[in-house]
C-alpha cells in the first residue's frame, strides 16, 4: 500500500510555477486539471482552423498558378493559329486582327524570355518566308514551350521546321507563287 499512498499524495501536492518576477506560485490541483481541459479542445480547434486557413491560401495560389498557365498557353496557341491565318489566307482585316489580339495576350501573359523572341520576330519583320525568320519563329516556339513547363529535350528544330513550314519551305526554299 506505500506505492499507492505515494501517488495520492502526488496528486494532492500543489504544483509550484515561478513567475515572470521570479517569484514562487502554488497553483492548486484542480486549477492545473480545469487549465488542461479547456485547452485541449482549444488547441485542437487552433489546428484545425489554421490548417484549413493555409489549404485556403495555398490552394487558391496554386488555382491562380493554373489559371494563368492556361492563360499563356491559349495565348501562344492562339498566336500560331493567327500567324497560320495570315501564312495561309493572307493579310486580310480579320487575320491581322487575330494576330494583333493574340499578339497582345503574348505580351499581357508571356515570360520576359517569350515577349523578347516575339520582339525579334517582329524585328525581322514578322514573315515565315525565309530562314531567318523561321529559326526565329522556332525559337519562339521552344520560349513558349519552356514558359509553360514542357520539356523540349529531343524536340530537334529540323522537326519543328518542317512542320511548321512543310517540307519545302523548312528548307529554305519558300514556296513559288506565295
């Protein structure tokens, strides 16, 4: 029975607590008991509203990552289909006018390293009918496929040459009659 008479008297002894001014505080048991209950479910319900704050946050930035990923690549699709447009029907109003839309986008959405590669498109004046501007144009396209996360490891510019422009035209030899 001398184990049990020394919890009980465990239990009863007041625990001491030094305050901030060094001085010695008794606070009695059933203080101690009453603090732990009441903090409990409060630190639970801490927990739980400050994680659920953090997934809020978090997940809305990473919504507004995504949304502004799908921005910059329907902006770079758009802006290929246009310069097709323009490649293929000619420089009508409407064509120029998608060019320009998709253009501006490019430049609202894309990465620095993306409006720069347009910026030197532009200044070997924005025609698909020479060599220069094609390579330009494929290095355009690599920025663009970089800014939006896709790997372009084994992706060879000959490739893409020849299927942007066709088999005759990725040579250099533009097409007779355009």
């Amino acid at each position: 029975m001398g184990g049990g008479e020394a919890s009980l008297s465990k239990l009863l002894d007041p625990p001491i607590r030094t305050t901030a001014y060094g001085a010695r505080q008794v606070l009695p048991k059933v203080l101690c008991m009453e603090i732990q209950t009441v903090l409990l479910p409060i630190s639970s319900l801490v927990g739980v509203a400050l994680g659920g704050g953090l997934q809020f946050l978090f997940g809305r930035a990473l919504e507004a990552r995504r949304q502004l990923t799908v921005q910059k690549s329907q902006s770079y699709v758009d802006y290929f289909k246009a310069m097709a447009l323009v490649a293929q029907g000619g420089t009508t109003r409407d064509n120029l006018a998608l060019a320009a839309d998709a253009k501006v986008r490019v430049c609202i959405y894309g990465a620095p390293d993306v409006v720069d590669h347009l910026r030197r498109f532009e200044d070997v004046g924005a025609e698909l009918d020479n060599p220069i501007s094609q390579n330009v144009i494929v290095d355009l396209l690599r920025a663009m496929r970089r800014d939006i996360g896709r790997d372009d490891r084994g992706l060879h510019d000959e490739a893409l040459r020849h299927i942007l422009f066709g088999a005759s035209r990725a040579a250099g030899n533009p097409v007779s009659g355009q």
